[in-house]
C-alpha cells in the first residue's frame, strides 16, 4: 500500500471514530439528563430504567455497526442515506440527504461569500466543523469571484480539502442558474487540479441567492456533465434540505432515462 493509500485509510479511521463517538454523544446525552431528573427527583425509577434499557438496546447497535471495517461501515452509512446513485459520462454521481460535514470525500464544495468570510448557512457550519483555520485561509485568499475556485485546508473535518466557490457578485447577492453551472465547474475543475478523486456538493445559490432547487440541481448537472475528468470519479450531490436533495434525486433521474 502506498503513502497516499496509507493516507486515505487513517482519515477513513478517523472518521468512522469521530462518527462513533458522535452518535455515542447522541444517545447517552438524553440518558444523562434523566439520570440528572431522578437524582433531583423529579423522575420516577421505572422511567429511568426505561431510558437506561433504551440506551443499552441502542449501544448494540452501534457497536456491531462501528465493529466492521471502515470500508464496510462507509457503505452502510451510504445505503441509509443516499437517495439514488447513477454515472454521469464515467464519472458516479449520487443525490444524498445529510450533512456535508459529516462526510467522507477528499473535498467539499462551501457555496462562499465572495470575501472569504463563513458565518451563514453551509459555510458557517463548515467552520464550526472543521475550525476558524478554514476561515483565515479563504479570507487570505480572497476575493472569490464567479467563475473562480480556491482550495482550503479541510482542518478538523476529514476531508483533506474545502473547495470555496462564489455563486453571486457580492455578499448575500442573488444568483443565477448559469451563475451556478459557472461555480459547479469550478469547484470540479480545482478538483482536478488537486488530482483527488471525490468531491461532495451542497446546493448552490437556492438560498439567499433566489435561485429555485430545481435550477440548481439542473446547473450542477450540466456543470458535471460538461466536466472531462482526469483523476475525480465520484461526486456526492449532498444537502440537508429534503426539497434540495429531491430536485437532485429529479435532474438525475431524468438524466438516466435520457441517456441509459
């Protein structure tokens, strides 16, 4: 196994551990509390028990899942969220519902504010995952214009790299379908040049930018579709709104009656 190989593999592990000790977090968080109530008792000891049993049955699921390997648990993480899957040209697209910072590609797309600056939306929570390092590098490297893509460090997220892209002129500015196809091509094209192989993308420009999901999906599409790839063979189409995620799962579908 070679450097890189060696490389992908520890972020693969770090990863599944971070997962693990975050939906660990999840499950004893609710627990602790209860036990807090009962202490103070304002909780009845057959509730408490109720809780405790529940978390017991739940722990065995997630260790079982975290037991296999991390090939194996990124998969099965895959088929729980992934809402269709198909191949564009040679490239393997899929429409996801989840969170962008949660994960495991070798970059992510943040839609930026053309100073660099991450306090809303997707690009604030990619801070608060990853850490203000991101931030600084982007502002360092601004302005962000259309048409244009910068590479940041991925700093606490286990991507290796945050790829930073301006889908309007000027901060909170509205945007435009071909606004979007110009920012996806982007992204994709600094992709390459970074020669890795797997990039996620959120929506682009359907917030403050006004344009519809629909519009969105279908630019992102045509930006993919356009894209001659050199090393990158996998492109995650990923979005925390269920409207976005369906536009993508739409522009997809059709996509593949149209040419399958």
């Amino acid at each position: 196994m070679g450097k890189k190989e060696e490389a992908r593999e520890e972020r693969k592990r770090k990863f599944i551990d971070t997962l693990k000790r975050r939906q660990t977090k999840e499950l004893v968080a609710p627990l602790s509390q209860k036990i807090q109530m009962f202490i103070d008792g304002k909780l009845a000891p057959d509730e408490l028990f109720k809780a405790v049993h529940h978390v017991a049955a739940q722990s065995e699921k997630i260790s079982k899942r975290f037991r296999n390997r991390p090939d194996v648990v990124l998969a099965e993480i895959a088929m729980d969220e992934n809402k269709f899957t198909t191949e564009v040209g040679d490239i393997g697209v899929k429409a996801r519902l989840g969170d962008i910072t949660a994960l495991f590609a070798d970059a992510i797309v943040n839609p930026a504010d053309p100073r660099g600056v991450m306090t809303q939306g997707v690009a604030a929570a990619i801070k608060a995952a990853g850490g203000d390092d991101i931030e600084k590098e982007a502002i360092a490297k601004a302005p962000i214009t259309v048409g244009t893509a910068i590479p940041t460090t991925g700093g606490a997220l286990p991507n290796i790299y945050v790829i930073h892209v301006a889908v309007a002129d000027e901060p909170g500015g509205k945007s435009a379908p071909e606004k979007v196809k110009l920012a996806a091509s982007a992204a994709l094209t600094i992709a390459e040049s970074l020669k890795i192989e797997s990039v996620a993308l959120p929506g682009l420009g359907a917030g403050t930018g006004a344009v519809s999901e629909e519009e969105s999906a279908g630019a992102i599409l045509e930006a993919i579709k356009a894209h001659r790839r050199k090393s990158l063979s996998d492109i995650t189409l990923i979005d925390r709104d269920e409207k976005m995620v369906a536009a993508f799962v739409g522009v997809l579908e059709k996509y593949e009656e149209e040419n399958g």
